[in-house]
C-alpha cells in the first residue's frame, strides 16, 4: 500500500505538467492576440502599437514558446501566477480571497450532502417500493429538477418575508467572526448539500439495491445475521465505490463550479472569479484558476483512489 | 419635478455672470429642519460590478456610484435643485461677454487625499485627458466639449477655458459627474492609473475594493467642505440580482439601491415596511434602445433596419413593462415633454412609431422580403447580464420581432464583456443599447449618433447628421437649436440607423433613516454623499 501511495503521488507529477501544458497551449491556440485583446480597440480603435509591443512584453508573449512555458511554469512551483491585468494585483493573492469561501462552501456541502445521501439512501433501498422509498425518490428527484439558483432566492425570499431578516452580504472568514459566518454560509451550504444529497441519495440507493441481490447477501440473511450486520457490514462497504467516486467529483467541481449559487448569494467566491476573469479577459487569472481546478481534480482522485481500499479490501494495489 | 434644464444664458446678454459663494453648505442647510446626526456606515446595494474605475473613460453606474464620492468635479448639478449648475472645487465663475472664454476660480485649501493640494493644473490635466485624450487613452464624452479649443492655468487658483464658438450647454457639461478632477502627477506618469486606482480629494477617502463583492469608502476629515460629511464611510454590496438587492434594502442590509428597483418589489418592500422606508419616483434621463451595427449584414440594407423599427410595438410595450421595469415612455432621442422632444403627432410619421401595430409589422414583412428575406432571418442580441430592465427590455423585443419573422437569440455578457464587443469592438450584430445622460442635454444624448464617437455603437456615419450636431452645440438661440435638435433626429429615424426603444423612470426605495438625500432624474448625479446622514444605525 506504502509503494502504491508513493507511486501516485510520483504520478501526480506528470500529470500536473500535462495539465500545465494543456492549460498554456490552449491559452495560446485560442485565436486571436491576446493583447490586442486585453486594449479592446480602445480609443476607437486606434491603439498605439509601443502600447501594444509593451504589454506583449509585460504578458511574455515577446519570448519563444518554450521560454515562456518554462518561465510560467517555474512561477507556478513558486505559486507566483503572475498579476492579474483587472485588478493590477498578484493572482495568488485575489485567489487566497475567494479560496477559503469556495472550499469552506465545497466542504460544507459535501458534508451536508453524505450525511443526508447515506442513511436516505440506504433506508431508501431496505425499504424498496414502501412509502419511505417513495418519499426519498420524490425528495431527490426534486432535488435534482429544481435549479439551486432557485431554491437559494426562494430560501432568501422566505427569510425576508416570514423573519424580516436576510443573510449578510458580505463573506466573514469562520476564524474571524464565526456567527456572521454561520449566518451567511448555511444558505448556500444548505441550497448546494440539496443538490448535491440528491444526486448522491439516487446512487446509493441503486448501488445499494444491486448488493443486496448478491449471492452473497442471500448466504447472510441465511445464515440468520440481523438486518443490520447484513446492511451496514456485508452491503453498504461494497456498494459504497461509485458512491466515493461521486462524491469525489462533484466536490472538486464545487470548488470553481458554484457561479450561479455565488451570484445569488452575493458569494464572493472562485466561480464568479473564473466568469469575470474570462469577461475582463484576465489572461493570467484564467490561466491560474484553470491549472487550479485541474489540481482540485488530480488531488480529489488521489484521495478517492486511496479510500476504495478502505472500503473494499479485495482491492489490491501494486 | 422639473424635468428642463435651466439654461445659463448669460453669454446672450453679453454680460458677465459671476456665481460667487454657491457653497454647499447653503444649499445642505436648506434641505433639512432636523439636526444631522453623525456617523454610521450607509449600505447601498448596487447591480453591478465597475469594469473600470476612471469615470472619465467608463460610462456606467457601476463605475460612478461607488467611486463619485471620493472626487471632487469643477461644477456640480445642485444636488437639491436639479439641473442648477453649482460649484464644487470652483468658487466663482465668469463668462466673457463674447461668450468665448470661461473663467473658473479655485477654492483654496483643497487637498487630495494623499495630502496634496489641489490646483489648476489639477483641473487643467484632467480636462486635457478627457478633451483631448493621450493615444491608448479612451475619452467617452469628449465630444461633448467640441467648442472647447484649450484648457489653461494661468495660475494655481485660476483655470480658463477657451472656446472656439460660444457653447449652449457647456456650463452644463462641466456639471458632469463623470469629469472628476485627479493630480496631474498621477496623470503624468501614467494617465490610464486610474483605471485601477483611486485618489480624489472627495468628502470620502478609498478603503477597500474586493472585486465582485464590495467597494468601501471612509470618512475624510480633511474634505474642504467644512463639517462634512456627516457619515463615517459607505459600503456598496454587488449583486446582478434584483431579487437579491431587493431582499437586501427590506431585510435592512442595505438601506439603498440608489438605481431603481422595479414597482412590484417597491410596492412589496413599502406594504412590509411601511414609514420605515421612503419612495421617490421621478423621470430618467436614460432611454433603452437596440443598436444594430451598420457595417455587418444585413444591417446595411436600410430595409432590414427599417424593419426592425417596424416590427416593435412601442405603445403596447410601454404599458406592459411599466409595472415590471419602469419602461414606459415612448420617444425618440430627446425625453419626452422636455424642451427637446419631438412632438408625438410628428414622431409617429416615423418607421416604428405608427399607432397601427399590425399595420407596421406587414410594412415589415414586406421590406423583409424586398430585402431578399421573405422568410425573416436569425439574429444574435448581445445584451448585459443585468436583469432590471436590460434582459426585460430584450425579452419584449424578442418576442415582438418573432411576429415579423425574426428571430433572435439573447446573449447576456457580462458587463466588461459587454462593453468590449459593443462598444470597443464592434463585435455584435444586434446589442441592447441604452442612452442616458446626467442632464437633458442635446450635445450629450445626440453624441452616440455622430461619426466616430465612442458612443457611436452601431457605427454608422451621416455627415449631414454630423453637420447638425455641430451646428446645434453652437446655437445659443433656443429655438433654433430645438429646430436642429429636432432635424438631426428625425435623420436617424428616417435611416432607421438605430432602433429607439422606451424611455425609463425611476423608483428609489430607502431606509426613511436616510437623510438629506433627493433623488434626480439621473443615477448619475447626487451620488457623492457628503450631506447624506443617518438618524439611527
């Protein structure tokens, strides 16, 4: 297991200078120039060719290709992404702004998410075609259909109109005021963990029903073991990997995934930066939260690969 | 409310005027019985996010509102007297008798925030950024000051502005929010600084800006104005969302939205509230238009863009988006019973504006097919991701074009991108195009229709349009101008250069705690707070 962890870890490596390479050569085959781009045709079109030369040589774009992926890749190993051109400030520091808000919503959500999708799920699939399958069905299926933009106004909606009360507007980091962050933060926790349960509720209840058609299962409930052994030892470890894997993939996805929900909830976090860096065409903010979601990926998988073994041993890594 | 503008016609008598002593404090003192109260931190909602912070290159609210309280403007509109013009850094003022050259006195002991004083070569830089920009610098009102041949400072309390013909409306245009004075030494190492920075000499100093979330201002106890402002700082809170800004000004976490908010969430928030928050209503300045871009087909064909025209029911649309947006009135490019605007009888001879609706939409189908579409066409309508009433407005015309077989596809952008592709770059074939203006100015709301100018969205040059434009920033006898403001529309309306859409009116709701604040007709102006104060937190 040790020589399997050290082998994934070596191979995030190369998979972390492939996505680096990806995210520089399409940031460069996209068409257009970039800084031609970033003036916009300001001043009616007339854009003053030393002032073009200038930020071509501001952004790099002066060197051979090979440079400048060796210079955007060393300043990546020193987590240096270069200025944003929006806001004149370091990316790393307009990212370490909305980061906390994103992960501290990611974490929360998923959270939320597996300690409602578990047991709901699992009592959804012991108690097959009863009222209470039903019920979970119904709850999901809502889940699913009904856009998280919509449940979080009507969430605020209903606050203003029955309570005369809103959430803030304004992120508070947990650490400095956990009250104010509380207020603010279990809304979009709560309207994305719905969301998020939904989806997760639905496969383990399908991956749940399929173990316990097993053989294996039939042996247990034979042998006389309670409903509870048979569920929570026998069924639920073994019906839990695609459960890991998604649960896995849409936490990475909430990382720089949640535009809407942050829009609705005046959420100032990595979604809505990816959105406005795109429309200020903030060439290097792109290029840093692009190469940031694909390391949340390579990451999340290795943390999921790794917890398949504790939740099947006949998994065997070499 | 008065809806003209009062002119200052002192250079027709040949006299000189001088408006000494216009302190602001006069005019505070007149507006309220009650004792102000100081301190507190105002909360505003606002329904964007600036895609720059030079107000001399940017043309949005966005932009405005969050930083017109950290600077300081020549003149100002008088912010309890619309559209009287009152000074700001300028004390007194005169003009010469042949009209010709514009005196401004400077009031002493103004300093900018970083501590530096603020003089006429203050003024004088930042008006030679905006009349005549440096390249790679954009000026979007610049030609509203085509009478203006130089700027000078022939000493540091002393700034002359020279004309090269004497000027209607430029007394007015120096009024302007957007011509906020900066240091020149910030000006001369780099004058597009302050796209991204701030340093003003307002009664408020910068305190933070976190992109797409906040902008804050605090108090400056050094602001010349003497006891003011009452507030210790303000805090804007940026949400796309009408809903959301709704919910915000009832739940009280924000006391304001300063732009509009529409009547069904006006009346809602005042039926919860009750006296705990006030309403004002008033005419706006702003019109809500397509731009259609005369250089890509079909575009070109002056069918198509007659068709277009045509095909929009602007009467019905008035009465169904009133209730939702606050579009209401039907008019060309001059507000509606204002001294500029046309006569309705007179409009209605216009592609568009027919009473007919029916009648319209045939004549649109048959140049439709003259034109070699017989079975319409599709159309992408680029638009900005505000809802209130951008996307409402779009949504109304889509559906009206369908009628005449045109179909159009909306595409909201974000308001930088916005920007970029209609007004930079020309990259659109049909945007969502509003006008708006601080005042009822001919030389403002008729700049987007001359050739060149970076208001000019749907690229279209009309020499005789041009001509006109000229002539009427130059007339100084009312009722000629009206004349040439009249002709130089209905030039547009006839080429169908541009589809015209409703004129806007405005509902602002705020916390009844919210003092010494009256709304214009403009989002534009009275936005610098210094009077504003809070009877309670």
């Amino acid at each position: 297991m040790r020589t399997y962890i050290a082998k994934r870890l070596l191979l995030i490596v190369p998979t972390l200078l492939g996505a680096a390479a990806l995210v520089f050569v399409i940031m460069r085959v996209i068409p257009g120039d970039v800084a031609l781009l970033i003036f916009g045709g300001d001043a009616g079109g007339h854009i003053d060719p030393k002032q073009l030369a200038a930020m071509r040589e501001r952004l790099g774009l002066d060197q051979p290709l090979i440079v400048q992926f060796g210079t955007w890749l060393w300043g990546v190993l020193r987590f240096d992404f270069g200025t944003s051109l929006w806001t004149g400030r370091p990316v790393i520091e307009e990212l370490l702004v909305r980061l906390p808000l994103s992960l501290e919503l990611a974490l929360a959500a998923t959270m939320v998410s597996v300690i409602i999708a578990i047991p709901f799920g699992m009592l959804a699939a012991i108690r097959q075609d009863t009222w209470i399958d039903y019920a979970v069905r119904v709850i999901s299926i809502g889940g699913l259909a009904i856009p998280s933009f919509w449940v979080g106004i009507l969430c605020i909606l209903l606050l203003v109109i029955f309570f005369g009360w809103g959430p803030p507007l304004e992120f508070t980091p947990p650490w400095v005021d956990p009250w104010a962050n509380f207020q603010m933060m279990i809304w979009p926790i709560v309207t994305v963990g719905y969301r998020y349960a939904a989806v997760t509720t639905r496969m383990t209840r399908s991956t749940l029903l399929e173990v316990l058609r097993e053989d294996y299962i039939r042996t247990a409930w034979a042998k006389g073991l309670q409903e509870r052994a048979v569920v929570i030892r026998h069924a639920l470890k073994n019906s839990m990997l695609p459960v890991i894997t998604l649960v896995g993939t849409e936490f990475a996805f909430l990382i720089g995934g949640l535009v809407v929900t942050e829009t609705v909830f005046t959420l100032n976090g990595v979604g809505r930066f990816v959105v406005d860096a795109v429309a200020h065409r903030d060439y290097p903010v792109v290029q840093a939260l692009i190469f940031l979601t694909a390391f949340s990926f390579v990451i999340v998988n290795l943390l999921v690969d790794l917890t398949y073994a504790w939740f099947d041993p006949r998994i065997r890594y070499r | 409310m008065t809806t003209g503008i009062r002119r200052h016609r002192t250079f027709t008598a040949f006299v000189i005027l001088a408006v000494g002593c216009l302190a602001v404090p006069l005019v505070a003192g007149a507006q309220s019985t009650e004792t102000p109260r100081r301190g507190g931190i105002l909360l505003a909602a606002i329904g964007a996010d600036a895609p720059g912070l030079d107000p001399h290159q940017e043309q949005t609210f966005a932009t405005l509102q969050p930083v017109a309280p950290l600077y300081s403007t020549l003149l100002q509109i008088d912010p309890y007297g619309y559209p009287n013009v009152i000074g700001d850094v300028a004390s007194e003022w005169k003009i010469s008798p042949d009209g010709l050259v514009y005196t401004f006195k400077i009031r002493p002991g103004i300093r900018f925030h970083d501590g530096s004083p603020l003089t006429s070569a203050d003024v004088r830089a930042s008006y030679d950024k905006i009349l005549f920009p440096p390249e790679g610098v954009r000026s979007i009102r610049k030609h509203h000051y085509s009478a203006v041949a130089s700027v000078e400072a022939p000493d540091p309390s002393t700034v002359l502005f020279k004309l090269k013909f004497p000027s209607a409306s430029l007394l007015t245009n120096l009024a302007s929010p957007w011509n906020v004075i900066f240091p020149k030494k910030y000006l001369d190492k780099d004058p597009n600084y302050f796209k991204n920075n701030v340093m003003g000499s307002g009664p408020f100093k910068f305190k933070s800006y976190t992109r797409g979330s906040t902008f804050e201002g605090e108090r400056n106890p050094d602001y010349f104005v003497k006891d003011r402002p009452y507030l210790n700082g303000y805090k804007y809170f940026i949400s796309t969302e009408t809903s959301v800004r709704a919910a915000a000004v009832r739940s009280g976490r924000a006391y304001v939205e300063f732009r509009d908010l529409p009547q069904a969430e006006v009346d809602a928030i005042k039926k919860h509230l009750g006296d705990k928050v006030v309403v004002q209503q008033t005419p706006f300045v702003i019109h809500f238009d397509v731009a259609m871009n005369n250089t890509v087909k079909p575009f070109t064909d002056i069918r198509v863009r007659k068709a277009l025209n045509l095909g929009i029911d602007r009467y019905t649309g008035g009465r169904v988006l009133y209730g939702l947006t606050g579009l209401r009135d039907v008019g060309a490019f001059t507000r509606p019973n204002t001294e500029w605007a046309m006569a309705p009888a007179e409009l209605e001879k216009y592609p568009g504006f027919g009473r007919d609706a029916e009648k319209n939409r045939a004549e649109a189908r048959r140049l439709l097919a003259e034109a070699g579409y017989p079975n319409g066409f599709k159309v992408v309508l680029k638009n900005r991701n505000i809802k209130l009433p951008y996307q409402d407005w779009a949504v109304y015309v889509i559906q009206e074009w369908r009628k005449i077989g045109v179909e159009a596809e909306h595409r909201p952008l974000e308001t930088a991108a916005w920007y970029a592709d209609g007004r930079d770059q020309g990259n659109f074939e049909v945007m969502v195009f509003p006008t708006g203006h601080f005042v009822d100015d001919p030389d403002a709301l008729l700049a987007p229709f001359i050739t060149g100018s970076s208001q000019n969205w749907a690229r279209f040059s009309n020499p005789g349009i041009d001509d006109l434009y000229a002539r009427q920033a130059r007339t100084l006898d009312p009722v000629e101008r009206r004349k040439l403001v009249i002709e130089l529309q209905k030039i547009v309306l006839e080429n169908a250069y541009h589809i015209p859409g409703l004129w806007w009116s405005r509902n602002v709701v705020h916390w009844a705690k919210m003092k010494n604040w009256v709304a214009p007709p403009s989002h534009f102006t009275n936005q610098k707070l210094q009077d504003v104060w809070l009877s309670e937190d």
